[in-house]
C-alpha cells in the first residue's frame, strides 16, 4: 500500500474511532480540539519524536488561551476601555508571549500553541463560559481543562494513526518483497 494510501487509511480508521469514542463516551470533551491537535501532531513532521513538543505547545496555548478569555470576559476593565478594545490589548500581550516564548525548543511550534489558544476561545464563546466559570473545577465549564484533555485525547490518536500508517505500508513492503 502507498503511504498515502496507508495514511489515508488509518485517519480514516482512527478519526471513525476518535468521532465514536467522543460522541458516546467523551461527555462534554471537544472532539474538534482533539482533531486540531491531532493535525498540529502531522503539521510538526508526524514522528513520535514531536509528541512531546506537540503536547507541550497545546497545553501552553490551552493554558495561555484560558488566561487571555478570562482576563477578556472576567475583569471589569472591559467595561471601562470597552470590550473591543481591552479583547484587542489582550490579544496582543497573548499573541506576544506566544511568540517569545518559542525560544524554549519545547514551546516553538507557535502554530499550535495558538491553534490552542483559538480553541480555547471557541469553547468559551460557544459555551458562554467566561469569567469565573471559566477556572470552575466542572470540565462542563473549565475550558482549560476540557480542551486540554481534549487535545492530549487529541495528540494520542495522532501516535496511534501514524503508527498505524506505518503498519499498512510495510505490509504492502512485505507482501511485494
């Protein structure tokens, strides 16, 4: 089988699996956020090797996305600059320490630390759960944890569809050898 064969195969295999697994079992766990960062996993070269800096690089964004949106829609400042303008200061400091800290080899797949962050604003938005609903311990609420959960859940289906890739094609290598 080709490696795009084999590839195509196994995402389809594993994101049927991942979809089911979320729908009946995942409870309030965003299925979307595991399939960013499932992406981002391939995005960074694909190799077991980029587990932990892929892993590493989504709980960053997910944390550094929950400080942002609460800081946008916890504080009162918003009411005071308007909330355009003190989302957009927000934004900015965030974006900003995205970028610095990508001098740490851990955290410079800035991409997916702002993959993260997005979804993390996603999930707040969708589920009006800003301010202190926001740091509530219900992974209902708590978008830091239900989005980081989500996208570990998210990186290790990556592994295992990768792994799964490489086990379709070096059959097809063994069958024509």
């Amino acid at each position: 089988m080709t490696q795009l064969n084999s590839m195509a195969l196994a995402l389809a295999i594993c994101g049927a699996l991942a979809t089911f697994s979320f729908m009946q079992f995942g409870g309030s766990l965003s299925l979307w956020a595991a399939f960013v960062a499932w992406a981002s996993f391939f995005h960074s070269g694909g190799q077991i090797s980029n587990v932990r800096s892929t892993l590493a690089a989504a709980l960053f964004g997910t944390a550094l996305g929950g400080i942002t949106m609460y800081l946008i829609t916890g504080t009162p400042v918003g009411g005071i600059l308007g909330v355009p303008v003190w989302a957009a200061v927000v934004v900015f400091v965030s974006a900003g320490i995205a970028v610095l800290t990508s001098r740490f080899a851990i955290l410079a797949a800035v991409p997916i630390t702002m993959h993260a962050l997005a979804c993390v604003a996603a999930f707040v938005i969708l589920n009006e759960a800003g301010g202190p609903a926001l740091l509530s311990g219900s992974i209902d609420t708590n978008a830091i944890l239900n989005i980081g959960l989500s996208m570990a859940i998210g990186v290790g289906f990556a592994v295992a569809t990768a792994t799964l890739a490489g086990v379709f094609a070096k059959s097809e290598d063994t069958q024509s050898a």
